[in-house]
C-alpha cells in the first residue's frame, strides 16, 4: 500500500514539475519576443484626395473618405462634354462618386461609376490604362475610347478622359 501511494506521489510531483516549467517557458518566450508594436487605432480619420476627370467626363474637387465597397460614396459634381444615353453633352451633374480598382492579374481594370437617383443617371465604365505612382500617391487611369453604360436607358457610348487620384 505504501508503494502505491509513493508511487502516485512521484507522478502527480513529475506532472507539477512539468506543468511548472511550461508555464515558465511560455512567459519566458513572451517576454524574449522581439518586434514592432502595434500601431494604434486612429478613429474618425477619413482620407482627403483630390480626384479630377478630364476629357468626355469632367470635374475636380477634393473628396472625403472616397471609395471603399461599402461606401461612403462621396458627393461630386460632373460635367460630360459628350452626349451619354439621353444625356446631353455640356450637362453638369450633381451626383455620387465610386471608383475602385477592378479585377486582378492580366484582367487587372478600373470601374468608374457615378449616379443621382433623382434625376435616373447612373453610368459606368470599367478599362483604362493604370498607372500608380505609389511614392508620390498618385493614381492616373486613361480611359481610351472605352463603354460608357447608362443603366437608365441601357445604352452604351464609347468615352475617352483621363482620371487622377491624389491622396493627401
């Protein structure tokens, strides 16, 4: 009987031992890691950057907070300089902007679209040439005879301009 009680001694001392050396080597680990702290969370900091349109579509303003999927879709004011569905050209809109890069790879585009649901406007273009000067944060997009769609009227024109985002 004194065997089996020195015995379960020794194993539940053995297991205490090893439990206890790996709750040191964890903490030891913890404090030996090296590397960058964390960045803190900076909230309520919305990205000003200047987008301007020149050629068939045309603006320039600044604009907050410009374009992630989910929105905000800020507010810009756009002048076509060419007739696009029913819409005339010289026609200054005041409407909603999103514009975002566009597939991936070889297929890699860029989609514009800008609409107002009160006056029914709503076009898209997807194409362009990229070029991002990413140390400057600079973005140009040239759109060369590329579709126009209006969903209104589902017709289709071909436009040419050339866009530029400037983050600040």
């Amino acid at each position: 009987m004194r065997k089996k009680l020195i015995i379960k001694l020794g194993i539940l001392g053995l297991a205490a031992i090893f439990l206890l050396s790996m709750a040191s080597y964890s903490t030891d680990k913890e404090v030996t890691t090296k590397g960058k702290p964390d960045k803190p969370f900076k909230p309520g900091k919305p990205e000003k950057e200047w987008i301007a349109f020149d050629g068939d579509l045309v603006g320039s303003q600044v604009v907050e907070g410009c374009c992630p999927n989910a929105g905000p879709f800020p507010e810009y004011t756009m002048t076509l300089t060419k007739d696009v569905g029913d819409i005339p050209a010289g026609t200054t809109i005041y409407g909603y902007l999103f514009i975002n890069g566009y597939g991936a790879g070889r297929n890699h585009a860029y989609k514009v679209q800008f609409w107002n649901d009160d006056l029914e406007i709503f076009i898209e273009i997807i194409g362009g040439d990229i070029d991002n000067d990413k140390k400057n944060k600079i973005l140009t997009v040239t759109f060369e005879n590329e579709e126009c769609f209006e969903y209104w009227t589902e017709t289709t024109t071909l436009v040419t301009f050339t866009l530029v985002r400037h983050q600040y």
